[in-house]
C-alpha cells in the first residue's frame, strides 16, 4: 500500500482538542505526551476532530507529530495527507500537501444566513468574521498567530449572544430548515452546514475500513456537547472532566467512560485504560 506512515490496524483514536488533548487554559498538550508517544510507537492514528479551523489543525498537528488525517470547523471537512490511502472518494480538493473531502456549506453562505437569522430573529450575536484578532484573543486566549488562523474560517462560523441570553428552539429549527446547523461549545456557537462531527469520523471510518482493515476499533474522546456526535459514531466513546470538575451536560450513558483527570490528564488516563498492551 501506498502510504507515507504505517497505521496499525486495530485502532484509530478521534479526539477533540481544546479542554480534551489540549489544556483548556494554556492549549498545551504537555500532560498527555506520555501517551502520544505510545500511541506514536504503536502506530495507533490520532485524529483531531475539532471546530478549529485548517490551519490551526494543521499547525497543531505538527507541533504533536500528529501525520495523519484531521477533521475541521465541526465536521465540515475532512483532511487526509495525500499519500495516506491508497483508495480516496472521486471527490477531494487538494490544498497543500492534503486531500479535503467537503462536507459543510462555503463561508459565504455561513455569514450570509448568520445575518439573515440575527435581522429576523432579533439575536444580538458577534462572529468571528466581525471581530478583530485582539477581541478573539480576549475570549479565546489564544496567542496573536493563532487568534488570526482561528479567524481563517472555510466553513463555519464561531460566535458568541452579546445578552448572554440562550438561543431560542427557534433559531435552531430555521437553521435546520434551511440546510443549516447550530452547535454548542464550550465557548461559542457554531454555525455550519448540515453536518457534524459524527458525519466526518464515519467518512473517515470508512475510509480507514476500505484501506487498512474492517476490524477496526474506534475511541472518541470529548468534553463539550458539540462532541455528541462523534461519541455516538466510535466503539468506545469518552468524556474528560472539565476544569471545574464537572462534564459536559447531555454527555452521559453506560456506554460512556468518563475519566477522572481533568483535560489532557483524563485522555491519556483513557488511552492507558482502554488500549492494553
């Protein structure tokens, strides 16, 4: 098979970033290198399933020696080295050394219903597109360099409610009616396109199922409601404690592990719980 990196062929791990392999406070994945090297040793995959966008991924898959896929804004594309599958979709655009399967809607559909919907509903919100890289600093505490790649949106839209009131049933239903989704995470909203974290990772599965083997055993690991859909997609879905010791409301059922480390602390607590030797 044609690929740059050897995948093992029993497990695939999918992970959120932000408060789950990154520290919700200072997005280091310091605490958890222990097990990113024997993952990396095992050549067991690590994909980032975030709602950061590509170059945020991409810059922070360098940085953890993460050389395989990686899924961006939510779900809203999938993106595969180019020499990492031998079989791909029919479908794919490049763009650097990497593959994208699209599944979201183009930005500038994004920004044109988030107006739509904040003239019609009267919602006071603020997205990304209208803030400046010092605002996004101030609410995400993210350095100038990554606060300007998190404004590099492609697919979706972050955005806070300046009340501090919660969206109403309403809004979600008028996005959903036209071809639209509105997610929850820990610090934004999410506008996108009809799909969602849970859609890429089965993509992805797939993939890895027509190019590595159909035995294949999934984990996901998350912390925010916007994970849900992920969760549901993965033979052995996790949630890691938050900072405040608590875990995200809804993320809950038998079938899911839920870790006492808090962060980066409870997902390599999970990794070492669930994969053996």
């Amino acid at each position: 098979m044609n690929q740059s990196i050897p995948v093992n062929r029993n497990w695939v791990l999918f992970t959120d970033l932000d408060g789950t392999l990154l520290d919700a406070r200072t997005y280091s994945f310091a605490s958890a290198a222990k097990a990113l090297h024997f993952l990396s040793g095992r050549n067991i995959p690590v994909i980032p399933c975030t709602s950061k966008t590509f170059e945020e991924t991409a810059s922070i898959c360098n940085e953890a020696e993460l050389n395989g896929p990686f899924i961006i804004e939510n779900g809203s594309a999938v993106c595969i080295p180019q020499n990492y599958f031998t079989v791909f979709p029919d479908k794919t655009v490049k763009r650097k050394t990497y593959r994208i399967i699209t599944l979201g809607r183009a930005y500038a559909d994004i920004l044109e219903f988030f107006d739509r919907l904040k003239t019609e509903f009267k919602i006071s919100a603020r997205g990304f597109h209208e803030m400046d890289t010092k605002e996004i600093q101030n609410l995400t505490g993210l350095d100038n360099v990554r606060a300007q790649t998190a404004k590099e949106r492609g697919y979706s839209e972050p955005f806070i409610i300046l009340n501090g009131k919660a969206l109403p049933d309403a809004v979600f239903r008028s996005a959903g009616q036209e071809g639209f989704k509105i997610l929850k995470g820990n610090r934004f909203y999410h506008l996108l396109g009809n799909t969602d974290k849970g859609k890429a990772v089965r993509v992805l599965r797939e993939l890895f199922e027509q190019n590595i083997s159909a035995d294949l055993k999934t984990i996901g690991i998350g912390d925010s409601p916007n994970d849900w859909a992920m969760l549901q997609e993965v033979d052995r879905p996790v949630v890691v404690r938050r900072t405040d010791g608590s875990y995200a409301e809804g993320l809950s059922g038998e079938f899911i592990h839920h870790t006492a480390g808090i962060g980066p602390l409870g997902w390599q607590e999970a990794v070492f719980e669930i994969i053996k030797e």
